[in-house]
C-alpha cells in the first residue's frame, strides 16, 4: 500500500476546498434558485441554512476525514462497522452526480468554443437542443450517442484523468491553483459586464427586492437547505475525503468559515452578473425579467447565448468569459466528486493509486455516455433531481442522526476540533447539529416527498 497522501499546504487545501464547492451550482443554479424562492428575501433563509447546518456540518465532516485520516467508508467503519454503509452511500452519490456533471463540463466546452464568433447563431434554443444535443423525442428513445456532444466530454474526461492520475499535491492542489485565479477573473469580468450593462437593473431589482411573503413559504427554507448541502460539497463525503489528506497540525474551525463564506461570495458574484445580464435582456426584447429567466441547464445553454447575441460589443469575449468559468468551476468540482470514489476503492481493495483511478474514471466514464445519447438531457434532468432532493439530503441526515444520537460523538468531535484549531466551537454546535439540523431536514424531506 502507498503512502497516504498531503496537500502542500494549508493554503492549497483551502484552495482545493473551495475550487471543489465552487461549481455548477454556482453558476447557474444559485441564481435561478434565489429567483424562483422570493429575490432578496431568500438571502435570509439561505444565511440561515448556511449557519445553522452547512459550516456545522461542514467543520464536522472536516473533523472526521481529519482524525481517522482515511476514505470515507474506512472513517464511518471506524466509528462503528455497523455504519460503513453511510459512507459507501456517499460514494454512490458521487459516481450518478459525476457521470451527468461531465457532461455538462463537455457542453460548457462546446459552447466556450462556439462563444467565438457566436456559432450558434439567431436562434440559440433550437441550435441548443437540435443541432447540438440532437433531442430524441421520447424518453425511452435513446437515440444513439451524438457525436458532437460526445467529443468534448471525451475530452474533458482526458484532463480530468490527467490531473487525478498525479494525485493530490500534483494534480488536484496544482490545477486548483491554476485553474481559480482565472475563474476569478472571468467572474469579475462576468459580474462587472452584467452589472452595467443597459438594463441590468431590472434584473438586480428582481434579485435584490425582498418579497417577504415568500418566507412563509416552507419550499422556500427547503431550497436554501438544498443549495447550502450541494454548493457546499456537504453530505456527499467530499470534504471528508478533502480533509483526510490534511496534515495533523492543521486549523480546521477557520478553514470551514473560509471555505463557506467563499463560496457564498461566488455566488453572489455570479447571480449579480446573471441577473443584471437577464435584466438587460428583457429590456433589448421589451418584456419583464420573468419572461426570460429559465430553470436550471436551459439558464445557461439558452438564454446566455441569446443574451450574448444582443451584445453591445465585444459578445465573443464575454461568451468566453461565462462558458470558460462554467467549464472551470466544474472542471475542478469534478475532480473532487471523483476523488472519494479513488479514495475509498484504493482502500477497501488495497490498490496503487493508478489502479484505482483506472478503476474509478473506467467505471464513471461508461455511465457518462448516457447523457451524450440523444436522450441525454432528459435522463440528466430526473436524475439531477433525484440525487439532490434525497440523495444528499437524506445522507446529510443519516450522518447527523448517527454521529448526534446513535454513536453520541459529538463531544469527541468538538475536542478534536477545539485542540487544533484557533477558533474554539461552543456548545452550541452541539445544540445546533443534533437538534435544529435533523428537525429542519426531516422536515425538508417530508414536504418534498408530500410534494412529489
Ligand atoms: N459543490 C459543487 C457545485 O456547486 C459540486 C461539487 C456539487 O457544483
């Protein structure tokens, strides 16, 4: 067996932790979720949910990859071998989520390409889900793999082997390092452009303007929970896997907030920029910022090349900029959904490193091709939904209930915490993750499932 891997430094895994929660979800998830619970409103619930159980959660996912210094699997075994399961659950989680989120990345590439002169043309709708996903009408016609689609998730498949195969100080340390300081940069660009383009107040108003009714709403507190678990990479062994790599000496309290309250700032960054761009296009069509707003993928794929197009200047610059920080904040997000997986093969089977990533990306890389199948798109929208309304969810849950009630380990985890970190934690996380976390989720899973 290897040696157990480290990062280089204390700033190369905050810096891999947050270019691993940074991700999609930032991007085009954050803003349409904000928008469709109530505008500025949902800032409070989202503020509340990342406090009363995101950072708890997360400084105690770093606590456990930290002490047991081992996969996920092995640090839920090590608790109590009755409890292994939680962690292969995790790992579960993360090979359906990689397999869709590659083909996204593979889109995002595309389309940083077509950005270039806007190859796609006067009617970016139909070249998104004609020409270029080649839609089958039916869900179960497959429709065959389409090529075009294919090609960049192949390609996007060989940097992500490149960087896992060099491990986590060569690879996944060093590619966050280069890959977030220009992910900053086109955000700034992203957020500036959106910002002051003609009209963008219409949509910074529907973003900023609070609608207090909407905190009435439960749906409106379970998306802010939602968003928190999945932007912030919690529930699905990520930073578990992140901090076991960790040397012993290391601040694990301040590194959470850091991580948390970064993330949150991208967000932030991203849906300015995306909603200032939304307002100046219903401005340029003479509608309301609801007519053109959209859910999810559709957000970046259809509306963000109609918008480019309307550009007063310099549109192939701006494209670049919002597709490149697409690929990028999912390029190294993807490489962190995959690293739990090497992880806790590499132990459980007693492989080298290159085995388990052979074994890993092999296996993730043949379920990708299901979403480059001209059906694709619709299998990634019902599995999306799945995965993170109970996937996560209900893995957060199971972890919370096991550590607080079940193994009573929340005192041990507190002392790990307090004795290397400089800000203590208080009793109340105690209070916080055995009591608020699991009502709250218990709760989010009820109304989401009266609501299926
Ligand atoms: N946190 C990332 C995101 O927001 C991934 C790892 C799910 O997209």
């Amino acid at each position: 067996m290897e040696q157990r891997e480290q990062w280089g430094s204390k700033a190369g895994f905050i810096i891999a932790a947050i270019s691993s929660a940074v991700g999609l979800g930032n991007i085009w998830r954050y803003p349409y979720v904000v928008y469709e619970n109530g505008g500025g409103a949902f800032l409070i619930p989202y503020f509340i949910a990342l406090l009363t159980a995101a950072i708890p959660i997360l400084i105690m996912e770093y606590a456990l990859g930290h002490r047991s210094r081992g996969s996920v699997p092995r640090t839920f075994q090590g608790l109590s071998r009755r409890f292994e399961w939680i962690g292969w659950w995790q790992i579960f989680i993360c090979v359906v989520i990689i397999s869709y989120y590659m083909a996204i990345i593979g889109w995002a590439l595309s389309y940083t390409y077509y950005s270039i002169g806007t190859q796609w043309g006067n009617d970016p709708e139909s070249f998104f889900f004609k020409n270029f996903l080649g839609m089958s009408d039916s869900f179960w016609n497959f429709g065959g793999i389409q090529w075009k689609v294919l090609l960049p998730v192949l390609l996007a498949w060989a940097a992500l082997y490149f960087v896992l195969i060099k491990g986590v100080k060569k690879g996944i340390e060093k590619s966050a390092k280069i890959l977030m300081p220009i992910l900053v940069v086109f955000m700034i660009i992203i957020t500036i452009r959106g910002v002051t383009l003609p009209g963008s107040v219409e949509g910074l108003n529907v973003l900023l303007t609070p609608k207090f009714s909407a905190l009435a709403d439960p749906k409106v507190w379970i998306a802010a929970y939602g968003q928190v678990f999945f932007s912030l990479s919690i529930g699905f062994g990520i930073m578990m896997t992140y901090s076991s790599y960790l040397p012993k000496k290391s601040d694990l309290s301040n590194s959470a907030f850091i991580a948390g309250l970064a993330n949150s700032g991208f967000e932030f960054l991203a849906a300015l920029g995306v909603f200032g761009a939304l307002g100046f296009l219903a401005v340029q069509q003479g509608v309301g910022v609801e007519n053109v707003a959209k859910a999810g993928v559709g957000l970046a794929f259809v509306v963000f090349p109609n918008i480019i197009n309307e550009f007063p200047g310099l549109n192939s610059l701006f494209g670049v900029c919002f597709f490149g920080a697409l690929l990028f904040a999912g390029f190294t997000s993807a490489v962190s959904i995959l690293e739990p997986c090497i992880s806790a093969v590499r132990e459980k089977f007693n492989l080298t490193r290159k085995a388990a990533v052979n074994w890993v990306c092999g296996i993730t890389f043949v379920l990708s091709l299901l979403y480059t199948t001209r059906g694709g798109l619709r299998y990634l929208d019902t599995i999306d939904r799945f995965i993170n309304s109970y996937g996560i969810v209900l893995a957060g849950l199971a972890e919370v209930i096991v550590l607080a009630w079940v193994l009573r380990q929340l005192d041990q985890i507190r002392d790990h915490v307090n004795g290397v970190s400089i800000i203590r934690i208080g009793r109340w996380w105690n209070f916080v993750l055995a009591v608020v976390t699991p009502i709250i989720l218990i709760i989010m899973t009820a109304f989401n499932l009266v609501d299926e």
